[in-house]
C-alpha cells in the first residue's frame, strides 16, 4: 500500500509510519494541486490512501467513484510533535482501510 501524505500535514509524517510505505506531496511535486485533480493523480501513480487534515474533502469528493481510501487527521494543531500520540491510530486506521473508505482519525 501506498500512502500520499497532503500537503495539509506535517512532511515529517512521511517518516513517521513505521511499516509504510509514504510519501509527501511536496516530494511528488504535486504541492497546490486542487483535490479532485490530486486523488485522481494519486490513483493514477499507485497511490491507494491519502493521508490529510482536510476534514471538508469527504464532503467536495466522490472518493469512491475516484477508487482511493482517506485517512483525516482531525486535529487542532497539525505540528509532528502534536501528532506523534495519533500515529499508532493512523497506523491502524492503514492497515484495515479499503478503497472509497474515509476514517477520521480525532486527536
């Protein structure tokens, strides 16, 4: 499994799942792309989750039709050290999440 992580997070996240296999918008290139844009780039590149803090994008996409998985962070402050405590959560959440899923993960 492949997760892209939005630029709405931390890219330290990137390196902060053990046993996954992540990567930044910001490392794709793909930094100020608009969702709808990005979630069918991400399908097309292999990604199969996007990791982000975009608790509005369930509602503005159809994420089943566009064939990815969503993790959300819902958290107040989108700092690493603010959400190192969530990751173990995150990680399940990866783990178990299948394509057109969205899960929030609320710290």
């Amino acid at each position: 499994m492949r997760v892209l992580i939005d630029e709405s997070l931390p890219v330290e996240m990137a390196g902060e799942l053990p046993g996954v296999d992540a990567v930044t918008v910001h490392a794709q290139g793909w930094l100020h792309l608009r969702n709808g844009v990005l979630l069918r780039q991400a399908v097309r590149s292999g990604f199969s989750v996007l990791l982000t803090a975009d608790n509005k994008l369930r509602y503005q996409q159809n994420v089943t039709k566009i064939g990815i998985a969503v993790v959300v962070v819902v958290h107040a402050r989108n700092r690493i050290e603010d959400l190192r405590p969530l990751i173990p959560r995150i990680v399940d959440a990866l783990a178990t999440i299948k394509s057109g899923e969205v899960v929030e993960i609320d710290g």
